[in-house]
C-alpha cells in the first residue's frame, strides 16, 4: 500500500473516531493508540526522527499546535490531514494525554559539554543578535508552560526541519515572530549544532 492510501485510510479511521460519542479521555486514548501511535508511537517517544516526541511536552502547546494545523496557521500536508478531523475538545484531550507520558531521553551525537551547541543555547550568538535559547526554553530544554515548548531529547533532525522552516518563513505560527527572528540569524551549521545539543539534554 502506498503512502498515500496510507494517511488516507488513517485520517478515515481518526473521522470515525472523533464521530463516536464517547467519554472525551478514552476517545484521545483510543486515537492516540489507534492512529497517532503510527508516527509518533503510543506514548509519544517516536522513534523517526521526522516525526517529532510529543511525550512530556506541555498539553497547552501540543493543542496549540494541532489548532494551528487545522487552521492553516502551520503547514505540514501529513498533519493538516490529521487534525482536520479533531474537534476543539479532541485536541484539548489529545494534549493532556502525550503531555502526561514520560520523555525519553536521548544523546547528542557530537555536541556535548563545551561544544558550539551548547554555547548557543547558554548564551545565544552575542555579535548577531542570537539570545540565548535556555531563556525561552529552560536551561535544560523543559520549556517553560505555556508558550514556550520543551526541546529537550527531541530529535535533533526534527528541530532543525523546524529551524529552517522558521529561518525561510514558511512556518510562522510563533507570536511576535520570536523564533522567525532567531532562526533568521542562524546558519546550516549553527542549526545543526545547537539541534544536536538539545537532542542530548537531560
Ligand atoms: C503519518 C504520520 C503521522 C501521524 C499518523 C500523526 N502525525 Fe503528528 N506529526 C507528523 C509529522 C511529520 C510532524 C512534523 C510536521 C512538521 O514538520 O511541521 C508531526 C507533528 C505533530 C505535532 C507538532 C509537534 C511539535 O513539537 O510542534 C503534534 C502536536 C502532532 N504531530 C500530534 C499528532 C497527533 C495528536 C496525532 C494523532 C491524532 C498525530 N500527530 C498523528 C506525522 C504524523
Ligand atoms: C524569545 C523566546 C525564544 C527564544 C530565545 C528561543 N525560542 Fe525557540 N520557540 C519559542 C516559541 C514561542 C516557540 C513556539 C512557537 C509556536 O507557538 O509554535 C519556539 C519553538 C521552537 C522550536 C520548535 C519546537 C517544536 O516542537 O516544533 C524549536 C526547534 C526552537 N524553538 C528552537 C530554539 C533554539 C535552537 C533557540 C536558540 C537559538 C530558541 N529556540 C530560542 C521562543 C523562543
């Protein structure tokens, strides 16, 4: 089966789903377990780099981002199929359900202590006008509830597919363009370094 047929089939089963009147947290369950788990596995901790850890982020940000896929605010042509099924309450339910899963943790592959990543993410790029990013998103990566999301562990090919989304524009659903003006300012070779740190923080 291709690819295609594939989402189709999924985004089938997700209508279905959202159609049952059941009570809301087993149907978030029951969608997460039956469709969600296909990318991003039943708790959250996917194993694709491409497709982003949803374990232990903030409930309030993941609702966020699926109201922002069904909108149009944010533009991925898998995710914008998904979430066009959930309703308001759906997204709410499915927030709660992988921000209450434990994050696993992940290494850095070259970025460790005293590494260019890290003095990034400790101190931003000084002479570019680069903040640090632990001021927005924790100096361990656990985000700081609601706005700003946890990074830490993400797949460090995934942040950077999102950095160079933010740094060309093409995704811009950050209020007052925070992290389309820090990824503006940053090169392939910063991206990488800082993503790769973030991957291993613990
Ligand atoms: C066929 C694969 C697939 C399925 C099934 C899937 N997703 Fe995704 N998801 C993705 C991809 C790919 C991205 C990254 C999109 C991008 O690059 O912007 C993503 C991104 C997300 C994000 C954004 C995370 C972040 O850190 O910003 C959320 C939230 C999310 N998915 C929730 C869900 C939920 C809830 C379900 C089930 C209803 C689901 N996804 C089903 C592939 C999938
Ligand atoms: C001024 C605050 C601020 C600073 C500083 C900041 N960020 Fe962000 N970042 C945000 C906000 C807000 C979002 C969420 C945007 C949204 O609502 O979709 C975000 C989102 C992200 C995402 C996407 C996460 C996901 O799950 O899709 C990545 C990756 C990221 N930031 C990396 C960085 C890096 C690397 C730095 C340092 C170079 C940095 N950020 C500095 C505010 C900040």
């Amino acid at each position: 089966m291709n690819f295609r047929k594939t989402i189709a089939l999924v985004i089938g089963l997700l209508a279905a789903l959202s159609a049952q009147a059941a009570d809301d947290a087993a149907k978030a369950t029951t969608m997460a377990t039956q469709v969600c788990v296909a990318c991003h596995t039943a708790d959250g901790n996917s194993v694709v780099a491409m497709y982003p850890k949803l374990a232990g982020q903030h409930p309030e940000y993941i609702t966020k981002q699926l109201s922002n896929f069904k909108s149009g605010a944010r533009k991925n042509p898998i995710m914008s199929g998904m979430a066009a099924a959930l309703s308001p309450e759906d997204m709410t339910n499915l927030g709660a359900y992988f921000g209450s899963q434990t994050a696993k943790l992940a290494a850095a592959k070259s970025n460790g202590a005293g590494s260019v990543g890290e003095k990034i993410f400790k101190g931003g790029i000084p002479g570019i006008g680069v903040p640090a990013c632990a001021s927005c998103h924790g100096p361990n990566g656990a985000g700081i509830p609601v706005q700003f999301p946890r990074l830490a562990g993400q797949h460090a090919e995934y942040m950077v597919t999102q950095l160079k989304a933010f740094h060309s524009g093409e995704r811009a659903n950050d209020g007052a363009k925070m992290m389309r003006t820090i990824a503006g300012k940053l090169s392939d070779q910063d991206m990488a370094a800082v993503a790769d740190y973030i991957q291993g923080l613990r």
